[in-house]
C-alpha cells in the first residue's frame, strides 16, 4: 500500500491532526530561517549595504570569511522559505480544499499587496535619509514609467526580491500545474534546470532560476503528498548534514566564473539536503520550539522579514563605526545589530498590532499574529 492509500485512510481527525503538526513544524523551521536570514543580512560584506563602513571590513580583510564561512552554509534559510511557499501553494490543491485560482488571488493579497506597499515604503524612507545627508541605497528618477518599473524590479528594501520572485513563479504555476501532477515531473524540471544554468544568463535571473527549482521542488512534494514527515535514521540524517556541508566546502574551495553553472548544480543540491538536514534533525518538540522568546517572536515573522533592513542598515553601520578595524569587534557589532534588529521589529510589530490591526493587517498581507 503506498502512503497516499495510507493516509487517505486514515480517520479523518488523524489526518488534520497529522497535517496539523506538520504545519506548525513548518512555522517553526521557518520562524527559525528568519533569524538566520538577518544574520546573513547583518554580515553582508556588500560595500552598497555597509556604506562608508566598508573600508573598515576591508582593513580588517574579514570580508571573504563573512561571505564564505557565515553566509554560505547560513543561506540555507532563504531554499528553505521558497521550498515552503511552494509546498503551502499547493497543499490545499491537492487536498481538493482550494483551486489553482482562488490559491492564486489569496497570493494576491499576502504577496502582492504587501510588496507594493512596502516598494513605497523604502523609497519615502531612503528619500527622508537621503535628504538629511545619511547613506542610503538609492531611489531612480520616479518621473518616468520606467523610473518606477526599476523600483519594482530593484526596490530599496533589497529583501524584497523574495516576494518579486514569488510574484513571477505564482504567475506560472496554471503553466506548471500540469507538468507538476505528472509522477516523474522532477526529471524534465531538473533537465530544464541544467540546462538553463549552462546557458549562464545574468546574475538576477540566475537568482530567480534558482528559487524557482526549490519552489517547483516544494510544490511537486504537496501536489504528490510525499510522507516527509515520516521519521528516518540518525544515520540518514548524519549524511545530510555532511552532504550539506561537503557540497558548500566544495564549492568555497573550487568555485571560478569558469564553472559557475556546476557550482551552482551543487549548491542546490546541497542547499536541498540541508533543508532535508534541519527537518529531521530539528525534532517537533525541540527546546527553542517551546522557549518563551521563540514563541513570542513567532507570531511577528513576516514583519520582521518585512521591515528588518530599514532597521538593521542604520544599526549595522552605526556599531561598526564605533568597533573601527578590529575584525573581533566587527564580528560582534554585526551580531548584536541583528539582535537588536528583531528585538526592535517584534517590538514595533506588536504595539502597531495594538494600535492599529487593519494597518498590520495591510503591511502583513492580512496575516494575524
């Protein structure tokens, strides 16, 4: 018998409570990847992100271990989020609880809308900045069509991209679903993959190819009801985790413009068997899941991934001027800026919730804490 014979025999209250858990595993995972993701944020050694303060990275000669040794093996975080938001599109359509339009018009409102509010927000906030003489990333010429289609495709919040990829790949999926239903779809997918990537197109579209296989990957994973919720051996999740971090070493050791399409190929791979790593490893009733912290810091994730850049950028580049060449002192200013910035967006996000839920409600895509 195979799982979905399983399953759908299953008593109708084992089946919610089995999707339940589930589903609250996933909040979990994913409330987890969005402390990660502003740390990666917070140890970007980008010179646009770090303004004047990237002279001091460079004293320090700390940039190169930022990028390879925290942000690669941490960027995980950001497979994993358009691994789940591939997942939870589908889920409800292959339980016959929603149709491919009616998923598509609720990402209208917890995608869409939020996207082009806070556009607008980032670019009144680097305006304000800007005129009063502080380093901002910068806003195009608004007087023209095209000034506001750079906006869109490049907005200041640059965590942004996130849902712009979305937008794209939801608008794709009454071409994908088909294909998706097909048992051995993976195949044809990974092909087109390959051979996209050999094709070396341009550093965002790359981005955005790249997304998409985790989200295509999620997606075939609801759409066929895979059991990943099924426990597996300590052994299978020690070569997970070793295959993760082998393919992320690999590449740190060998990766040259030359042979970026296989390094990319290895990357993914290596970035599907640390999401596969983190699920198994992480058990449902682990500590952090149940600390106070965690679960009052969780009903606010999505406007800390919302809002974290506005408050981290000033943060950041306000303590590294403070901890001038010393790499030590860096290492812990852009540690405690990313405290400090959650801190500060869960704070801001709970007293706005009080003070105004329909504003919350606007910003958050109508997400509720």
């Amino acid at each position: 018998m195979t799982f979905l014979a399983k399953y759908d025999s299953m008593p109708a209250n084992s089946q919610a409570e089995n999707s339940l858990a589930v589903g609250e595993r996933i909040r979990n995972l994913s409330g987890l990847a969005m402390l990660v993701v502003v740390l990666i944020h917070a140890f970007n050694p980008d010179p646009a992100s770090l303004g004047p303060c990237y002279c001091q990275i460079q004293a320090s000669h700390l940039g190169p271990y930022l990028s390879w040794v925290i942000q690669r093996p941490f960027a995980v975080a950001v497979p994993l989020f358009f691994g789940v938001s591939g997942y939870l599109f589908f889920v409800k359509i292959a339980a016959g609880k929603s149709t491919l339009s009616e998923s598509m018009l609720r990402r209208v409102k917890t995608v869409l809308v939020p996207f082009l509010l806070w556009v607008l927000i980032g670019i009144v906030v680097a305006s304000l900045m800007r005129s009063g003489g502080v380093h901002a990333g910068g806003t195009s010429e608004l007087s023209s069509p095209s000034g506001w289609l750079d906006q869109l495709a490049h907005p200041v919040f640059y965590q942004l991209w996130f849902m712009r990829a979305l937008i794209y790949l939801v608008l794709l999926t009454p071409f994908m679903y088909p294909l998706l239903r097909w048992k051995h779809a993976l195949i044809p997918l990974t092909v087109a993959f390959l051979v996209a990537s050999c094709l070396r197109p341009q550093a965002e579209m790359l981005q955005e190819l790249v997304a998409g296989s985790y989200f295509w990957f999620g997606a075939y994973i609801a759409v066929h009801r895979v059991p990943f919720d099924q426990p597996v051996s300590t052994k299978v999740i020690a070569l997970l985790g070793l295959t993760w971090i082998g393919f992320w070493g690999v590449t740190a050791a060998l990766w040259t413009p030359a042979d970026e399409p296989l390094m990319v190929c290895l990357l993914v791979i290596g970035n599907m068997c640390g999401i596969a790593f983190l699920w198994y490893a992480l058990p449902a009733k682990a500590t952090l899941w149940t600390s106070k912290a965690f679960r009052a810091y969780l009903p606010y994730v999505i406007f800390v991934y919302l809002s974290h850049v506005a408050v981290l950028g000033p943060t950041k580049r306000l303590l590294l001027e403070a901890s001038g060449n010393s790499a030590i002192a860096q290492v812990f200013s852009m540690t405690l800026a990313a405290v400090i910035t959650v801190v500060t967006c869960v704070a801001a996000a709970t007293l706005l919730h009080k003070v105004s839920r329909p504003v919350y409600g606007l910003l958050t895509g109508g997400r509720a804490p």
